[in-house]
C-alpha cells in the first residue's frame, strides 16, 4: 500500500528542489534545440526516474550500515562544499577577467 503522507512529501520535495535547476535548463535547451517537446520529456522522464532508481536502492542499502544522523551530516557538508567551490569558481573566474 501505498503511504500517501511519504509519497506527497517525497513529490514535494523533488518538485520544489528541481525547479529552476540545471536539469529544467538543460531541458530547456533541448526542446529549443531539437523543436521535439514530447521526446525531450520522455527522455528527461525516463532519466530522473533511472536517477531516483538508483538513489533509492543505494539508500536502502546504505541505511543498513551507516547511522541515518551520519548520513545527513555528510550529505549537508557534500552540498556546502559543492557550494563553496561553486562560488569560489565564480569569483575567481570573475577576478581573472
């Protein structure tokens, strides 16, 4: 059965997370690119549902040997440090010019 509470949060969460992301621009740019709508949803569909395949799978497996508080903990100093990096790209690609 399904657990309606897990499923509008997990759909909330990726909905609200994805909008405007490099993944919506690159698709974006394929539909302007290509002038086929239908297939660049198809094929974007097709990827982010492979992507979240194997996020969950990996989670399940991962949960079974490292503490959930850990896991957040290392996910939220992962995405700190891609951000810092990212800005640190940014200024320095401005600085250089």
């Amino acid at each position: 059965m399904i657990d309606w509470q897990v499923f509008l949060l997990a759909f909330s969460t990726l909905f609200f997370a994805e909008m405007g992301d490099k993944t919506q621009l690159a698709v974006f740019s394929l539909v302007t690119d290509s002038k086929a709508p239908l297939t660049v949803f198809l094929g974007a569909s097709l990827a982010l549902a492979a992507v979240t395949l194997i996020g969950v799978l990996f989670g399940g497996i991962v949960t079974k040997f490292i503490p959930v508080t850990y896991l957040k903990l290392a996910s939220g100093l992962l995405f700190t440090g891609i951000g810092f990096y990212t800005l640190w790209e940014t200024f320095s690609t401005l600085l250089i010019k």
